[in-house]
C-alpha cells in the first residue's frame, strides 16, 4: 500500500535552496536583526530624534496632502485661517498679554500658521465689554440721582465696532504695504505677511479687554492706571515684533514707522477711554418752582 504524503506538512523548496547556493555572497535579511536594530535605536533614542525632526507642521502637511491653491475668493482660502485649536489660542493670548525681551511675537508663537480666529473673536469680544461697561458706568454714576431714567445706547456697540476692526485691519494693510515698500528698497528685511500682521494685531488687543472692565469703577485715577498698564504692554508686544523688520532700515525710516505703531496704539485706548468713559457733565435740574401771581386789591372807594 503506497504511503500517501500529508499536504500539510513543511517542505523545503528545492529552487529557494538552489537561488542560495549561486549566491553565497550576496547579502540576506532577518527579520530578527531588523527588530534587534529598532530596538537599539529606541534605546539610544533615535526614534525621539526623528520625531523631534519631523514637527507638528511637517504631519500636518503630510496628512492634507498636495497643497491646494485656492483663489481668495472661496471659503477654502480662510478655512485654514480657523484651524486652531484651544492650546494654541490660549498660547497666543498669553503670549501677548506677558511679552519678554528679545521674544518676538510672531516668530515665537504665531511661526507660518496665523488665524483669525482669535483676532475675530478678541476684536467682537473687545466691543460688547466697551460698549456694555460704558452703559454700565454711565448707570452707575447717574444713580439715585432724580429725574434720571436709564436708556441705554447702542449706538455705542456700533462706534466701537467701528473703531477696533478698523484699527485691526486697516492699520495692518498699511503696515504690510509699508513694509513690502520697505523691503524692496532694502533686500535685508525681514518680511512678514498680512495675515501674520493682522494675527499680530489682533492679539495685541486681548489685554484692553480686562483694562476695559475695570473701567467700569467711577474712579478716573484707576481707569488711567489700567490704560498705561494696557498700553504699555500691548505697545511692547508690536514694538518687539516689528522692530526686527525694520532695524536694518534707514534710522529715520524706522523711527517713523515705530512712532506711528505706538501712536496709533496711543489714539485708539485714550480715545476709547474718553468717548466712551468721560466724566458726566452735571446735571441741571430746573427748579420747579410754582408761579405764584398776586392779584392787587382793589382800591376802596
């Protein structure tokens, strides 16, 4: 009876054994050895350097894609200007709000990844507390006075609206096109995009936000406390930004344009401060006082 071979059972491949024996020199891999050296490399730390290389922003673009270059006027263009998320907002904020020595905004926190979304909502948030601790100061002063009934303004939400995202795009735009101005005259400048500017910006204002309800307390001394502590620390962290682009400069160039940040900065908290904060005017309240008419008596005959 012949013996019948079991299909399962392992057999040497007689073609592998003979593509071995013509070369014998040639170099094999095991898998063994390739664990073995990943192993060493995690010991030695090498997979810590590769993603030390290999950033947050590498990742990124690996895991989008090709990029897209889509027009200006389509919402993909301002998508990736919202695409951030709470730690990185959060770190800007304070970022803007303690600025150090020698740190520059932008380079430090913003990098080649700015957004709106923070400026936006810094800028909205900016104006209702103006608008809302100007009504609210105004209440508080006119108080138990009589004859007082309270109305309240929105007009100022609008002025205020007005002013802030004026000064947070309008005055970017100039000092974007000053500086590309700038820097075809002098090769050596450093450069920075609008978005990066208007990111800039935006984030200067976070730290008037606070300054603005304090502002609520009728007292002057306190409100101009908060003002020069606002602006002194909004005012470094674009003087600190933008003195790197343009210190290379002419020095009455770069005195020009870093007198024109602060001034400008200087205008809208002290104008803010005074339109919407002044001290009330007094009160004429008309006596009323009853007329009273004599009739003269009549002479007696």
């Amino acid at each position: 009876m012949a013996t019948t071979k079991d299909p399962f059972e392992f057999q040497e491949f007689e073609e592998a054994e003979s593509l071995l024996e013509e070369n014998r020199g040639s170099t094999t891999i095991n898998i063994e050895d390739v664990k073995e050296s990943q192993k060493q490399k995690r010991s030695l730390g090498g997979d810590e350097d590769e993603e030390y290389l290999l950033t947050n922003d590498d990742k990124a673009k690996l895991l989008s894609g090709p990029s897209k270059n889509a027009p200006i006027w389509s919402f993909e263009y301002y998508q990736k200007f919202f695409d951030v998320d709470t730690h990185q907002v959060r770190s800007r904020i304070i970022g803007s709000v303690l600025p150090w020595p020698g740190k520059n905004f932008i380079d430090l926190h913003v990098g080649r990844n700015p957004d709106l979304y923070g400026p936006f909502w810094i800028c909205a948030t900016l104006v209702f507390a103006i608008a809302i601790s100007g009504n609210i100061a105004n209440f508080l002063v006119h108080l138990g006075k009589p004859n007082y009934k309270y109305v309240p303004e929105f007009r100022k939400v609008t002025i205020a609206a007005t002013a802030i995202y004026c000064y947070a795009w309008l005055v970017p735009l100039a000092l974007w096109g000053v500086l590309l101005w700038r820097n075809n005259k002098v090769l050596n400048l450093v450069s920075y995009s609008f978005m990066e500017i208007v990111c800039a910006y935006g984030y200067s204002l976070a730290i008037y936000i606070p300054a603005v309800v304090l502002w609520i307390i009728p007292s002057e001394g306190l409100r101009w406390c908060s003002v020069v502590v606002a602006l002194c620390l909004s005012g470094s962290v674009l003087l600190l930004t933008f003195w790197p682009a343009v210190r290379d400069d002419n020095l009455r160039v770069s005195i020009a344009i870093m007198s024109a940040i602060v001034v400008l900065n200087v205008l809208l908290a002290v104008g803010s401060k005074m339109y919407f904060f002044s001290s009330p005017e007094p009160v004429h309240q008309a006596n009323n006082s009853s007329v009273v008419m004599t009739i003269p008596a009549k002479a007696s005959n």
